[in-house]
C-alpha cells in the first residue's frame, strides 16, 4: 500500500473512532443506552484490532532487526 492510501486510511480510521466515541456519549446521555453500548462495542473493537496489529509489528519489527545484526557477526 503506497503512502498517500495508507495515509487517507489512518485519517478516515481516527475521524472515525471520533465519531463513534462522541455518537455514543450523545446516545448515552439522550437515554438511548442500548444503542450507546452498541457504538461504545464497535469503538472498542477497533481499538483492539489497531492495538493487536501494532503489537504484531512491532514484534515483526524487533525480530528483523535481532536477524539482521546477529547475520553481521
């Protein structure tokens, strides 16, 4: 994935878990709470999903770099 797509996507991702995070509070305090907790859901979802890829990445990341400078000696 080239630069500018990746860089539209974190964007829309961010604007997002905004407007979810923001539309459940409204929702909440409107007294929809049913819809609230199925908003609030889908938020923490995402962020799980974000933060289970990063973690693997990061780990990719520190195992290249391990590989490539234990190839050096």
């Amino acid at each position: 994935m080239n630069d500018k797509k990746k860089g539209k996507l974190q964007v829309s991702v961010i604007v997002i878990m905004i407007l979810l995070l923001v539309a459940a509070f409204v929702l909440f305090f409107k007294g929809h709470y049913s819809v609230a907790f199925v908003l609030f859901g889908i938020f923490i979802v995402i962020i799980n999903f974000i933060s289970n890829w990063t973690g693997i990445k990061n780990a990719d990341y520190v195992y290249r770099k391990i590989h490539k400078n234990n190839e050096k000696w």
